[in-house]
C-alpha cells in the first residue's frame, strides 16, 4: 500500500484555488490518504470525493489537490511521484468497480508498483 503525488500544473488563480499550481494527493487506502492528509496540515472539508462532489460518482478518484510545496513535503515523507496519466489509470481501475469497497479507494486499481 502506498501514497502517491501526480505531475504538478501549472494553474490560474481563481476565488476557489487562489495558487499558481497544483496536483493531487492520492493513496490506496483511505487510512494512508489521511494519515498523509494530517502529516501535511490539510482539513478533511478539502478532500475531493463523492460527498464534495453532491453526488455518487462511481470511478471518482479520491484525493486532495494540493500546491507544489506540500507535493515536495509529501515527497519527503515517502510519497510516491506518479505521472498523471498513471493517476487516471488509478481512477480507471475505480470505476471497473460497482462501488463496493474492498479497503482501497481505488477498487483495487490503486497498485501501481
């Protein structure tokens, strides 16, 4: 079981997301994904899941998007670097799934190494 960190982006600046970058904080469990979350002094109202999103979205990838400087924290504490193609293939193997959960957020697609 790992945490892993996408490819930052560069970003525009909006009332949302008032940074110049981002990319997403991901894991294959939901204990690892907060025990890092915690780690790096994000708030649980942060994370991108089904509840933020209003809805129940089968596939959807469960993370917090975070700056490039909690990315190079995440990193220091062990977080994998995975491209963002390799997160989509982790969103992918979500949605392979009916919505049961197995103890990986990523319906057992979350293995990347």
């Amino acid at each position: 079981m790992a945490v892993y960190v996408d490819s930052l982006e560069q970003t525009e600046r909006t009332r949302v997301w008032p940074f110049d970058d981002r990319c997403r904080l991901l894991a294959d469990s939901e204990r690892e994904l907060e025990e890092m979350a915690t780690k790096l002094g994000l708030e649980r109202k942060w994370r991108s899941d089904e509840r933020s999103a209003g809805k129940w979205m089968v596939g959807l990838l469960v993370h917090y998007p975070i700056t490039g400087g909690k990315r190079a924290a995440a990193v220091r504490m062990g977080a994998r670097e995975i491209t963002t193609e390799q997160a989509e293939l982790m969103r992918k193997g979500a949605g392979a799934k009916t919505g049961e959960s197995d103890g990986c957020l990523f319906g057992g697609g979350g293995r990347m190494l």
